[in-house]
C-alpha cells in the first residue's frame, strides 16, 4: 500500500469512528462505504462489520408501522401451492400477500449472472479462507474473505457456535467483511433494501446470527431438520427472510422442502417421531400439510424465496444429488422490535 493510500485510510477510518462515536452511526457507515467502494480495503471492511453492529444502539430508532401484520389483498387466495413471481413484478405489497396468505413466494430471477457469479464466488473465498484460519493460518492471511467477528459484551451463553453453523453447511456473514460487503452493496444496488423497507415499513438490519453464506453439500442429511425460525426467535417481531439461491438446486444439489401454506402458530417441537427437541415430527408435518404432500422447491441460479419466522420448512437432500449447493440467507428485522439476542447489523 502506497503512503498516500495509507495515510486516507487511516483518516478515513478516523473520521468514521468520530462520527459513530457522536451518535451520527449511518454518516460513518456512508464514509466507510463511499471510501471502499472507490478503493476496496480490508481495513475499511473488517470496520464496516463493527460499525454496522455498534451503531444500531447509537442510531436513534425508527417508528415502525401501527399494527402488525399489515393489510393484504386476496390476490392469492385462490393459490395451490406456493405463489411465483417475475422480478419484473416485484413489489412490496405483491410479497406481502404471497407471505401473509400463503406462508412464501417465490421470485424468479432476483439476481442476474454478474451478482450471482460475485455472490458465489465470495462463498468460496469465505470457506477456503476459514479452512486456513482452521489450519493455523493467522488473520493476516484470512482478511479480508474470514474475520472472526467478536461483538462486543457478549453475555454468557451467547457465543458464536462457529463449528454448529458449517457442520450444517453455513458461514457467518459477519466473518467475511468483504463477502458482507459485497452481500449488501448487490441488494443495494437490485433496489432490494428499498423493497424490505416498504415491507417492513422501516429501514431493517441484518442478523449477525441467521444471514449466512451457505454451501450446503450433496450428502447432508436434514431428513430430520423440519423447523419454524419463530420458535427460537420468540414472540413480537416482525422480519423477512430473503433467500436466494446463486446455483441450480433441486435436481441436482440440495434445495428446501416447505408447507404450502400459511401458518399462524408455533408448531409443536420434539413430539413422537421427532429427531431432535427443536425440530417438528413427520407426524406434525402430516397435520399441517393438510392431505397434501410438502413442496420440494426448485430453483435456477438468481431465483429467490420469501418468508418470514411462522414458515415451516427443512433442507432437503436426495441419494441422487451430486453437487453442492450455494446460496445466501438474509434475515431481516425491523429494528423498532428487534430481539437483540439475534446481534443486529444496521444496514
């Protein structure tokens, strides 16, 4: 790094820390961001992370809508299954109905091949980067594709399960500033964080905890994995999970199983003939399926789905698949009722 690129940094970094530390959290995230985007640097992106987190308790909160759920219209009311879209027909209110009456919707070609490519590829470096960090290999050599995020003050019992999370094919998206970095600058600039606000109806953050890169491989087993995100998240909340997946999945690599509806309570956890005490029994599947079977969602690369923390679903695998699959998990909050357990990241 030349001098002159390090002494701009350095006043860079300088003038964002002033700003977060007055309260101003978002001028420092602009700062930051302006200045990366001009020239990437893994110091300005490992202070992203920080910054993002930190500065959800220093920025002033927002009011969020009156009432929760917001109004829908009967647009899928006659819907079997789960309803698709063009990303031509995106809007706010359109995912609105598609998740507050039929439980999901889908939306085919959210991301286009550049994004994708970049996304994916960023899995990758997430990943290799990690193994070294696992092999010994200092940070200095993992930055800026893995860095450990420590947020500050963590109470017992809140630590980062980091083995838990690739066991079952996923990294922290906060370990990877430059794969973060990237993660948010596409969902900037595809209009996508303007489409959560109008859906939230407050700007969101991003979870620490639930929006992962994954790289789910062919042979890993979730026949048993059946779950709602609501009953850890607990009650009060209003979010929105965006996932998208950035290669083909379904046939040939793992893609997620779904109960094609609605559901407005927890379902029952750890009952007979479940495999785990968080997960829900085939038996409970057979009730809220209602006679029908669950559905096994395919995607292409660039598609996403939509739902929030009442939806009922599991990874899915099959003997026959031989490829992994990539995707990514964007969990969203609105921040005026966020549950501060999941670490926020202001956006």
């Amino acid at each position: 790094m030349s001098p002159s690129r390090k002494i701009r940094e350095q006043i860079t970094l300088f003038r964002a820390r002033r700003f977060l530390e007055s309260g101003r959290a978002r001028k420092s995230i602009d700062l930051l961001v302006r200045e990366n985007r001009r020239r990437p640097s893994a110091s300005l992106e490992e202070a992203l992370v920080g910054t993002r987190h930190v500065g959800f308790s220093v920025e002033q909160k927002q009011h969020g809508l009156p009432s929760w759920p917001p109004p829908i219209t009967d647009r899928f009311a006659h819907e079997v299954g789960i309803p698709e879209i063009s990303v031509n027909d995106l809007n706010a209110q359109i995912l609105r109905d598609g998740v507050f009456s039929r439980g999901s919707i889908i939306v085919r070609g959210l991301l286009k091949g550049q994004d994708v490519d970049l996304l994916r590829h960023g899995i990758e470096q997430t990943y290799r980067h990690h193994d070294m960090a696992l092999g010994g290999a200092p940070v200095q050599d993992t930055t800026p594709w893995f860095v450990p995020f420590q947020p500050p003050n963590l109470e017992p019992g809140q630590e980062l399960n980091r083995p838990w999370y690739r066991e079952g094919g996923a990294e922290l998206a906060a370990d990877s500033p430059r794969g973060l970095f990237n993660l948010i600058e596409c969902l900037e600039s595809n209009s996508i964080i303007d489409l959560v606000t109008a859906y939230l109806g407050e700007r969101p953050s991003l979870s620490v905890r639930k929006t992962s890169l994954r790289r789910i491989p062919c042979d890993l087993n979730a026949e048993n994995g059946w779950h709602q995100d609501g009953a850890f998240l607990g009650e009060g909340i209003r979010t929105m999970n965006l996932w998208i997946a950035l290669s083909d999945c379904g046939v040939d690599a793992p893609s997620m199983d779904m109960v094609p509806r609605r559901l407005d309570h927890i379902v029952p956890t750890g009952t007979e003939g479940a495999a785990f005490k968080w997960s829900v029994s085939p038996l409970e599947i057979s009730k809220v399926c209602e006679g029908r079977e669950p559905a096994h969602l395919l995607f292409k690369a660039g598609d996403a789905i939509i739902f929030d923390e009442m939806n009922l679903h599991r990874t899915s695998t099959k003997p026959s698949m031989t490829l992994p699959r990539y995707a990514i998990e964007a969990w969203f909050f609105a921040p005026s009722c966020y549950p501060i357990d999941q670490m926020p990241l202001l956006i």
